[in-house]
C-alpha cells in the first residue's frame, strides 16, 4: 500500500496566527481516518492543505505523490472528492440533483454547457442509488433536506472516482436521526474495500463510523496524538485534546464521550 498523504513539518500561518504548526502525517490508501478536536484546532485548515486548497507557509505536503508547490493543483483537485460547507454553498439551489453528481466529472459546480456521456450518467445513477438517494435524482437541491443534501454532496464526491475523499464536519447541522443515518452511510463506504483513502473532520467521536481505521487529535494547530483508533482514542489523550477530564466508552463499534463527573 502506499501513501496518499504524506505531510513533514506542515505549519500554516495567517498573519501572526499559527493555524497548523508542524504537524508530520502519513495516510496510507486502505485507511480511513477521523481528525479530532475543538473548535480553532485547525482540522479545517489541515483539510484545506489536503484538497490542495492552501499551501504551507513551511514545511512540505505530499498529495497523491505530488509536492504542494511543485504541481499543478488544477490537475491534482479532480483526484481529490471533497465535502464542505463552503462547497455546498456553492451549488446552485435550483439545480437539478442529477446535475449537482454528474457534473464533478468536469469538476465544476452548476451545469452549463458542458457535455456528458452515458457512462458519466450511469455513474452519476448508480452513486445516488448506492447512498439511498435515487429518489431524489429529479429534485432540485435548494428543496432537499440537510441530510438529503450531505448524501448527494457524498455522491459528488465520488463521482470522479477519487484516490482521496476529504469529509469536513459532513454531519454538522444534521438531528439525531440524520447523523444516525449518516454515520451508517459511512460506514458502509468504510468497510468496501475498493472505496479510496478518507479523512473525516469532525468535533464528536459519536459520529466516526464503524470501519474507521485511525484518528489524528489536534489542538492549537498541533498534534496531540495519531495512530490506530484504539491505541489514540483513550480518556487521557481525548481530555488533553479538548482540554477538560472526559469519560470515554466503545460499545458495538460506536464511541460515546462526556464530561467526567465532578465529586463533591
């Protein structure tokens, strides 16, 4: 297997603000990966740096056995499917569902004049019907529900057929109900074999799907720790992330977290 994310000493900053602050990560292809941690920690701009959308202040990032700064992105972002909120703002609501998956094989956003092939469709088909979203093909996507929409964002990030699929915070906004069903969609992308490499940001360590393999925890832009979920997701090195005692539990290939209990 080989690495599809190699970063060494990757800082990011913004004026006098350290965003990521050498952080070194290997992701190899056959592993699916949860980020972790407050808000500020960093875990967006660390996706931003593995879409190829921000390049380090110093350091180097390795993508997909490219060098950020020695590629051209614009051939190297149609390898990567990506979900974001800043994405999704993106797309036009009155475009037709269909519309919004099919047109990632040209990697724009808003159908316009371009062609497609009846391959491109029959992906684009076969993709919604695989994330239980066939029913929703001839909807236009401003009428869709959140969770509706998180589905069919899935489905477009895939539709290129990518070696790297970045999920940034994908159940953020979604009820219980919507997670639930979100984390279970997941899931099941986790555990095929032929799904490519994927990193899911997230806040809540009840939203990493069964079949993730490992979890990079940051805070304040650095690593804290990183490795096979079970040797990293402990009680010690969760309340260091999050920076207060918390009680940790593992049932049924599903994680809970609270605060540890005050004793008076």
């Amino acid at each position: 297997m080989g690495a599809v994310l190699e970063f060494a000493d990757v800082t990011v900053r913004r004026g006098q603000a350290t965003l990521l602050d050498r952080v070194s990560w290997t992701v190899e292809e056959d592993e699916r990966w949860v980020v972790l941690g407050p808000n500020g920690a960093g875990k967006t701009t660390l996706l931003q740096v593995a879409s190829a959308q921000v390049h380090p202040t110093s350091g180097v990032a390795g993508i997909l056995d490219e060098v950020l700064g020695t590629v051209d992105v614009f051939e190297l972002r149609p390898r990567i499917g990506l979900t974001s909120a800043a994405l999704a703002e993106r797309i036009p609501r009155g475009e037709r569902v269909h519309d919004v998956v099919v047109s990632a094989s040209y990697g724009v956003v808003g159908r316009w004049r371009e062609e497609y092939d009846d391959l491109d469709h029959g992906r684009a088909t076969n993709l919604l019907v695989e994330l239980g979203a066939r029913h929703l093909t001839d909807r236009t996507f401003g009428t869709l529900s959140e969770g509706e929409r998180k589905r069919v964002q899935i489905a477009r990030a895939l539709m290129s057929d990518p070696e790297l699929l970045l999920l940034d915070e994908p159940a953020a906004g979604l009820d219980l109900g919507g997670r639930e069903d979100l984390v279970s969609t997941l899931s099941v992308l986790a555990m095929d074999a032929d799904s490519p490499a994927t990193v899911l940001v997230s806040h809540h360590v009840e939203e990493i799907p069964p079949g993730f393999t490992h979890a990079l925890l940051l805070r304040e832009g650095a690593v804290v720790a990183a490795g096979p979920l079970e040797d990293v997701l402990t009680p010690p090195i969760l309340s260091a992330t999050f920076g207060m005692p918390l009680v940790l539990q593992h049932e049924d290939g599903r994680w809970t977290a609270r605060r540890q209990p005050r004793h008076r």
